[in-house]
C-alpha cells in the first residue's frame, strides 16, 4: 500500500499560450499514471498578457482534475509557485514548469525515492540553454552552495518532488528567481532530508524565457534578504 495517496502538479505560466495545453495536459497524464487516489494539476497564470490564462481556463471546464488560479498581474515566478503550494491539499507536491523542457514522465522514478527523503530534486544531464544562462546559473549555484551549505548540484532545476508538509515550516518570501534556493536553504535549516535524481532536458519548443541577466542584481538581494531571515532573525 503506498504511503501517500495524493498528489498536485503545480505549473506556473507566464505567457506560455503556445506551451500551457501540451504541459498541462502531459503533467495530467504522467501523474495519473502512478496510480495516486487524488490527481490534481493546479496551472498558476501569473498575470499573462497573452492567451494563457484563457486556454487554461478552457481546460479546467474540460477536465475536472485541472485547476487554474489567476494573478491578475504579473507577481513573479515565486509568488506564482507560492499560490500553487499553498493551495495544494494533497499529499505531495510536484513542480515544473510549463515550457515543456522536461518529460514530466521521469517523476515517476521519483515516487520511490520520495518514500525516504521530503524531497526529491532533479538535475539536468544535460542542459540546453543558452551559454549565458548556463554561465549565470553556474555561478548562482555555486555561490547559494557556499553561504547556504546546500549539496544539491542544480538549485534551480525546475523538476521537484515534495512532501507536502515541508510547506508547513518553509514560507516562501522571495518574489522571483531565488524561489528554489530560498525552499532548499530553509529545508537544510529545518533538517528536512533531500536527495538527487538526474533528468532529461530539452531545448524550448516555444516561446521565449522571461530569465534575462538584468535579474541578477535583484536575485543577489533576495539571496541576502532570506540569508538575514534564516540566520540572523530566527536567533
């Protein structure tokens, strides 16, 4: 009999009109899949200027096990994953995103794992991005590992597996792109357990990243703001 029954896929969405139906519907597939009681994708448009938050709208009158919850601006990708887990009342709670750069099929080698960790985090094999994107997020990663002692190889790796209640301690304050070294930092503070699977990457399909270096300065600031708040404030 499996320890946990539920599970919600959170996919948050920014201008993805030409993504959101195929990640959606993929995700919805893939977790029905394992066999779990209770399926749920929840799709989190954040303030989309395009098409997103109609389409998605559409699927939730198709499928019942689609949910959709609108920003009615753009609050950022951390305030659109804060909306999906705290929304969530299922026993786990998987994450990617809706670009389609994964094959959402692989959470299931997650499912064993999740068993013994509170979270599961993947990593990309192999990365197809830009060599500009790659050049910064080896950067970030390397710094977040040093001032927060995390030993994960790929923070920001969008393909997360957890157990829901870690949400019970972990409050997401950050706003934008420091979410998942913000969610990682706090875990190893609270002593929740991790562990790490490889992941296939592809290259997008369509649309384009909303990820430019002018974000960099505002993720340095954040990583300094949780920094304070995890080390300073809570002694």
């Amino acid at each position: 009999m499996k320890k946990f029954r539920s599970i919600t896929g959170v996919l948050p969405a920014y201008n993805e009109e030409e993504n959101i139906e195929t990640a959606a519907l993929k995700l919805l597939e893939a977790l029905k899949s394992l066999n779990f009681e209770q399926v749920v994708v929840t799709i989190v448009n954040d303030g989309s200027k395009d098409r997103t938050g109609q389409l998605s709208d559409a699927l939730a009158a198709k499928y019942s096990d689609i949910r959709v919850i609108h920003h009615p601006t753009n609050y950022g990708y951390a305030a659109a994953l804060r909306s999906g887990f705290t929304s969530a009342a299922t026993d786990l709670i998987f994450y990617t995103d809706s670009d389609n750069q994964f094959d959402v099929r692989e959470v299931k080698n997650f499912i064993a794992a999740i068993e013994d960790y509170d979270m599961v985090c993947g990593f990309r094999i192999y990365r197809f991005d830009p060599l500009t994107r790659l050049f910064l997020s080896w950067g970030f990663n390397l710094l977040v590992r040093i001032i927060f002692r995390i030993r994960v190889r790929d923070i920001d790796c969008a393909f997360k597996l957890f157990r829901r209640d870690i949400f019970d301690k972990v409050n997401i304050e950050s706003e934008k792109f420091f979410v998942d070294a913000e969610i990682l930092a706090k875990s190893r503070y609270h002593k929740f357990s991790m562990t790490e699977i490889g992941v296939r990457h592809y290259p997008r399909p369509a649309g384009r990243s909303t990820v430019r270096p002018s974000h960099i300065l505002y993720t340095l600031k954040e990583l300094a703001k949780i920094w304070i708040n995890i080390y300073i404030k809570r002694r």
